[in-house]
C-alpha cells in the first residue's frame, strides 16, 4: 500500500486534536481514528504506535515555536522590540493550539526528557544570548534593574496562563463574559506589550 499524503495529514490533524486536548496517556488510537474517519488498522499503518505519531505532533508544535523564536533571537533588534516579537510568535502560535500550555506541563511532568532534547536543540543557545542581552541592558541603565530569569518567567508567565486557565475560566466566568472570551486572547499581545514595556523602562525615559 503506498501512503498518501492527504490521509496522513487527515490523521495528524485528528492527533492534534485529541493529544491537544488529552494527553499522551489518556489519548487512545481508536479515539484518533475515529476523528480522523479512518479505521484503526490503517491509522497503524500510518504510524506503529501511539507513541510514535505523538512524537510526529508534539515535534511539530515544538518546532514551529523555535523556529519563530530561531528567526527573532538571530535578527538584530533592541531589546523591547525583541521582546514584542516573542510575544507575537508565542500568542499566535497559542491561538492555534489553546491547549498547548496544559498539554506541554502534562508531558513535562511525565516525560520532561522529550521536552529537553527539544529545546537543548532548537532554541537552548538562542535563550542563553538573550538572558545575557538582557543582564547587559540592565548594566547599561537602559532598563530597570531585574534578573534575567525573571523577566523570562513574567513575560512566559503573562503569554501563557491566560491559555492555560482556558477551561478554568469558562467554566466559572458569567454568561456575558463567555462570548468575549476570544477577542481577550487576541488582545493579549497588546497588553502584555503594555505591561513589559511599563515594567522595564526607566521613569527617566518615559516622557
């Protein structure tokens, strides 16, 4: 049997769907087959195990992030606007799998050796240079006083957990919250712009 192309992206967007939303370990391959309205014995064909096609997905997902972060840390730009631009890569790419975050903790819990390899290999090198960046624009006085790791983890932190309450929230949110949900997480890369660039710029520059 020779494999084609459109089924298997049939099947790698029904993986997606359900690894996004469950998990490796409570994602099951007649769960996937079913989504991608195929019959198990030809979703095996495709891939052996379920572990082999999540490896394909959890890739994927991994890779399109470090390749947007790759082409920002390798430009050469001030701080802030690099800054701006992480923020643009992460929050896109999270408006396109909302479930990443909760997906990504998960399989760092369980598998934290996958996700290293990942990023020892893509972006480790890239996320060193900009730590330094950062502490030397603290040096210079050109922003506020603030240790590299954690200006990382605010502006991580201000990306990602609004995706990652996702389930909270719309369950416990008012009705007329609900329907504005959507636009909130588009907005998000402007304010957390706001916030960064409040947070980090001295009272002496701001006019």
């Amino acid at each position: 049997m020779v494999k084609d192309n459109t089924t298997e992206n049939q099947i790698l967007n029904a993986a997606r769907k359900v690894f996004l939303t469950k998990g490796l370990a409570a994602a099951r391959m007649q769960e996937i087959a079913d989504e991608a309205g195929i019959n198990k014995a030809l979703l095996h064909y495709y891939f052996r195990s379920k572990e082999k096609l999540f490896d394909r997905i959890f890739s994927e997902v991994i890779e399109k992030i470090a390749a947007g972060l790759q082409s920002i840390f390798k430009r050469e730009m001030v701080l802030l606007d690099r800054l701006h631009a992480i923020v643009d890569v992460y929050i896109d790419v999270l408006l396109e799998n909302r479930y990443l975050p909760l997906f990504v903790l998960n399989e760092l819990n369980h598998h934290p050796e996958r996700f290293s390899v990942l990023v020892k290999k893509h972006i480790a090198k890239h996320l060193r240079k900009f730590l330094t960046e950062i502490q030397q624009e603290v040096d210079a006085g050109k922003i506020n006083p603030i240790h590299p790791l954690h200006l990382l983890l605010n502006v991580l932190g201000l990306i990602i957990f609004p995706f990652a309450t996702i389930p909270f929230v719309s369950r416990i949110s008012d009705k007329q919250y609900r329907p504005i949900f959507d636009t909130i997480l588009q907005e998000r890369k402007q304010v957390v712009k706001q916030f960064i660039e409040d947070a980090i710029t001295p009272k002496s520059q701001i006019i």
